[in-house]
C-alpha cells in the first residue's frame, strides 16, 4: 500500500503477516468508496510502533482513533465513517 498525503485510515502492520494483507485488501474497497487514502505502517520500522503495537497487529485507525486489531470490523468501519459526516 502506498503512502496517501491527508490519508484518513492508518494500518499498522508488518510486511509479513497475512492478517494485515487481508485486513488491507478488505479495506481498500471501502476506502475507495469514501474518496479515503489508507497509510500502511510497518511497526518494525519504528521501535516504538513495535513495542506498542507487536502482537496486536494489524490494527486499523480513523482519523487518530483505534476502530480494530486481527481483522476488520466492517460495522465499527462504517460507524466511524457515519460519525464523521459528509
């Protein structure tokens, strides 16, 4: 996943866990539905990502708040994306 400037959804993950490819390739689609960019972040770049994210990952965030970890919470997705409005 590229790196979107003014990017809402923030995935932090690592490059090789399969729950953070299937987590980003559910996501994609909705993202795209609501003109949204997706900023992957690999918490082994980053030793205090890593320290506070390690087993959790992937973890999804909207707009700074944390909405799910493992896998994609699609309803807790789309609350937030109502929550924020047009």
């Amino acid at each position: 996943m590229t790196r979107a400037s003014g990017a809402r959804f923030v995935l932090y993950g690592r490059a090789w866990c399969h729950l953070c490819e299937d987590m980003r390739a559910k996501l994609e689609p909705i993202a795209a539905r609501h003109g949204l960019g997706i900023e992957w972040i690999d918490i082994d770049e980053d030793p205090v990502l890593e320290a506070r994210y390690d087993e959790r990952v992937p973890v999804l965030t909207l707009d700074g708040i944390e909405l799910c970890q493992y896998r994609l919470d699609v309803r807790a997705v789309h609350a937030a994306l109502d929550a924020r409005g047009p």
